[in-house]
C-alpha cells in the first residue's frame, strides 16, 4: 500500500475536537488536501456516529479513484452511542456494508479492527476480513490499538496492511514492542494524534476551554489545567529547536515521526487550511535524523503528567 508521506486525519471535522465547522468548510478543506498531494484519508464509523464517513463520502466522491479510504469497524453502536464492542462476523458484515452507502463507494481501501473484542476470537474477525476482500468490498485488513499477539495471530489467517496506534513525542510505547514486530512483519504503521490531540502544536495551556459537548479532552487526564501546565517544558523543547530551522512545534513533531521509519505515516487532523498547509509542508524539510533523534532523547528525558485515556478507554486498549 502506497500512500502520501503524511495522511489526513478526519474525525475531528465532525467529532471529538469541539465545535464542528460549516460542512461546506469541511469538504473543501479535503479536497485541498486531495489537490496538495494527501492520497489517504481516515474515517470511522463510530466518528459522529456516521456523519463522518457520510461527510468524508461526499468530498471524496468526484476524485475517489485518486485516493484511499480507511474506515473502521469494532464499536456497538446503539441509538447513536457506544454500547461496548462487537466484533462478531455477522456485525462486521453488517457495519461494512453500511459505511460503504455512507462513503459513497463500492469498495474501501482499508478496513481496521477499531479496537479488539475479547469476545471475538480474532482469527474470526481476520477470516470475515479475508471473506469481505475476496469479494471486493475490501481491499486491505487493518488493527488499531492491539497487542503483538493478537497482530501475529490475525496476520497468520490473513496478512495485515496497517496497524494504527496512537503514538507521539508524548505516547512512545509502540516502540516497546509493536514496532519491532511490524518491521519484522512487514506490515506498515499509522500513528493517530501525532501532535497529541493539538498539544505539540503549542495552541493549547492551562488557559484552555474545552467545548465539553464534543471535545474528549475536556474528560481526558493529560488535559486538565494542572497536566496542560506540567507538560509545558515538552512544548518548550520543540519551540527551541524549531526556532533555528523556522519550523513550527508542530512541524517538529511531525518530522520527527516521519523521521523513525520510512513505513510510518502519520494522520494529523485538522479543520483549518493554514494548518494542513503547515503539516504537509513537513515532508519537504530536510533536517538530519541525528539532530530529530537527539531531540526525541531529550523529551524522553522529562516527564509526562496524566494519563493519555480515562481508566475506562484505556481497558479497550491492548496491552
């Protein structure tokens, strides 16, 4: 699978990032990216629920050919709200033909487990895969937020494109294990909220007013007022090393992703035009890994307060 340095992260045009803009807004802020290059774009059904991938369908749908569709699958979704995980075949089947009406296609390009079932032995959930690709309405099987065993145990029944996983100057735990075992695999990786849901940006502080009615941060622990304050320092390292080079903090952490390994693509979201201009810039500097590597050992080096997801999100992630 061939795609663009950087991909775009769309969730946040409709869900979980405050108020939504204009849909017009939206669907022209897509298409840009289409026109500056971006060839992958990341929906879910669970985004909204639905209105995202409807919105996603729309934009995409006069230049679908020249792009690639992630979408996702694993969330119960009862009366608009997230009812636990289903992962059961017939659930699958159900979801995909569904997200397929909404994006406005007959095919999607990448299909992701969103977050693992215990309840679905995952041999089952690749097999249903497998059967959805043989029959055209998908073309590559991915996990999002799983453990190395269960990657091993899926790619064994069917072979895994992608696995995305958060994973940022603030979050490194993928290299602990998941990485090593993609390399091995050959299987790519997509690090969702590479710019820490905004924090790497510099945008946000202890000042900051979360739109509670759609913004999952104002509930997250690495975002309250005290944790916004304590982190600061990891903005301070990116900001310095930026001002040299006339790069933004933003664009420091993008490159320093991109500068890990060639098979990793990151999905910044964004609702505005200056900020995916500035994103998609990154892939054009030039900065020496040595230099990104020695800043990467520097934020290593100071900690990082709150937790990435409440206790309850973080049970659905694999460990």
């Amino acid at each position: 699978m061939e795609v663009s340095s950087l991909g775009l992260g769309c969730m946040g045009m409709s869900y979980h990032r405050g108020r939504i803009p204009d849909r017009k807004v939206s669907i022209a802020l897509i298409r840009k990216a289409v026109d500056e290059g971006v060839t992958l774009f990341d929906t879910a059904e669970v985004y909204g629920p639905f209105v995202n991938e409807e919105l996603v369908g729309e934009a995409l749908a006069p230049m679908r050919k020249r792009v690639m569709v992630s979408t996702k699958f694993g969330f119960n979704i009862q009366d608009g709200k997230i009812a636990g995980l289903n992962s059961r075949p017939e659930y699958i089947r159900a979801v995909v033909n569904q997200s397929l009406k909404r994006l406005r296609t007959d095919y999607i390009d990448l299909l992701y487990q969103h977050r693992v079932d215990p309840n679905v032995p995952i041999e089952d959930v690749a097999g249903t895969v497998k059967d959805l690709i043989q029959e055209g309405k998908v073309r590559r099987f991915g996990l999002s937020e799983a453990s190395v065993q269960t990657i091993r145990k899926a790619h064994a029944v069917h072979p895994v494109t992608v696995v995305q996983s958060e994973y940022s100057l603030m979050w490194r735990k993928p290299e602990e294990s998941v990485l090593p075992a993609l390399e091995e695999l050959g299987i790519g990786f997509i690090p969702y909220s590479p710019l820490c849901r905004g924090y790497l940006a510099g945008m946000l502080n202890e000042q900051t007013k979360f739109y509670a009615a759609n913004d999952n941060r104002a509930g997250l622990p690495r975002y309250t007022p005290e944790a916004l304050k304590l982190n600061r320092p990891i903005v301070d390292a990116l900001v310095d090393f930026g001002i040299s080079r006339g790069m933004t903090p933003a664009q420091v952490a993008l490159a320093w992703l991109l500068a890990q390994k060639p098979w990793i693509i990151p999905i910044p979201g964004t609702t505005k035009a200056a900020h995916l201009g500035e994103n998609l810039a990154v892939a054009d500097l030039q900065i020496a890994s040595e230099e990104l590597q020695e800043l990467g050992n520097v934020i290593a080096k100071i900690p990082i307060h709150g937790d990435r997801y409440t206790a309850e999100e973080q049970r659905r992630v694999e460990k």
